[in-house]
C-alpha cells in the first residue's frame, strides 16, 4: 500500500505543487488548505505523515501539531517560509520531529520524509545497558526467536523494552513520538557515555549532513518532560548523556 501523507498548506500554488511532487514519489497525499479543515482530515483517517506549514488561517500551523500530539504520535514536518528561529522553536516545542525551509528542494523534502518514515517504523539493534538475559520458558517448551530479542533496560525508574518497544515510568506507559523514542533507544545503547549533537543527527535523524542542532536540543527538552530531567545530562560544550 502507498504512504499516505497529509499536507496542509495555504497557499495554492505551493499545495499543488508539493502534492503533485510527492505523488510522482508514489506518496498518497490528501490535501487542506487550513488548519481546522487539516485538522478535520486527521480525525477522519489515519495518515502515514502529517506536513503541516506554519502559516495556516484558522488554526495555524502550531496549534494544528499540538492538536494532533494530544492523540497522536504520526511523524511530523513542519514548513516554515522565513526560517524564522521562532518558528522552528515553536513548532518542534509543539511536537514535530523536524522541519524544511520553503522553498525547498524536492528532493531534500522527500529525503526528510523518507527518514521520518524510517523511524517510524524501524526495528532497532540490540541495545547496550545493563539488562539480565531473557529467562528460559518452561520445561518442554523452546525459546522462541521473540523471547530471546526481548530485552528489558532499566535505569532506575526508567525500564525500555527494546523488544515490544515499550517505554515505562515508575510503572506507568510512556507515550513518545518515533523520534522522541529513537533518541532515548540512542541514549539507552551508550549508558553513561556523552554523545555529540551531530552524533545524534546522524544516527537518529539519520542527517548525512549537519543538521540544525536545535532540532536535537528540543527533542531532548520533549524527552526529559516525559522520562524525567535527570535522567539526561547535558554536558556543556560536548552534548547529552543518559544517566545510569
């Protein structure tokens, strides 16, 4: 089945043309022209991708992601005209997992939602931490290849289950966005060890090139909401680290 992405854009000219750019793709793209009617689209059907521009009438681009986040962890691209600090800031704080410039370049568009994709839906490795190996089953019964990649990480009341993908605080489930759960799996492999943001564009992004790092700045901030600010340090000059 084709991607289904929905995009919410204003402007005609730049609506069509996106959504005919990704549809040469193979991309499924349903379209509005606003926030609220964007919004409406969302509650009908489940999308594969939701990119969403900044500058919407009704309910703006902003408003639009925090809507969705409060029922949604859909991958997220913002579009923002201007580039504008403030408007990157405000739409990663609202939940998006990353954003482009218009205009921008067919090619650099579908490479940010191919990698949006994939973390959507990727199988991580093993991670590293300090986690018991899987017990055995019962008398008679085999271990099955589900049982022996489960793995349950626990740093203090934080437990990951690498396995089901499964993240809980104090016992209770933790909701997080694809991203949000590729950069604590990230952390979760390098216990202790600080990691670099160009690191973290690289392996959770999946950025060949340098990446804005205030994407992994407000990521992180999303992240300690979530699962605590203590549990990821920030080591001035160098980057984060998850703390045993």
């Amino acid at each position: 089945m084709s991607v289904s992405i929905l995009l919410v854009e204003d402007d005609e000219v730049i609506r069509k043309s996106v959504a005919m750019a990704l549809e040469r793709y193979g991309y499924h793209v349903a379209v509005a022209g606003d926030g609220l009617t964007g919004l409406e689209l969302f509650r009908e059907r489940r999308h594969d991708l939701l990119l969403l521009d900044v500058m919407l009438p009704g309910l703006d681009g902003i408003g639009l992601c925090r809507r969705i986040r409060e029922s949604s962890t859909d991958p997220i691209l913002m579009m923002s005209a201007r580039g504008d600090a403030l408007d990157v800031v405000s739409g990663l704080e609202a939940g998006a997992d990353d954003y482009v410039v218009k205009p921008v370049d067919t090619s650099v568009l579908v490479a940010r939602i191919r990698s949006l994709l994939r973390r959507a839906t990727f199988t991580p490795a093993t991670a590293g931490g300090e986690a018991p190996p899987p017990e055995p089953n019962g008398p008679g019964e085999p271990n099955g290849p589900a049982v022996a990649e489960r793995r349950l990480l626990v740093f203090g009341d934080l437990s990951i289950d690498t396995g089901g993908l499964e993240v809980f605080r104090a016992g209770e489930p933790v909701a997080l966005a694809p991203t949000e759960l590729r950069l604590l799996l990230e952390f979760a492999a390098h216990p202790g060890i600080v990691l670099e943001r160009q690191t973290l564009l690289r392996n959770v992004w999946d950025y060949g090139w340098d990446g804005d790092s205030r994407v992994v700045d407000l990521c992180v901030q999303r992240l300690r909401r979530k699962i605590g600010a203590e549990r990821i340090e920030t080591v001035r000059g160098f980057g984060y680290k998850l703390r045993r």
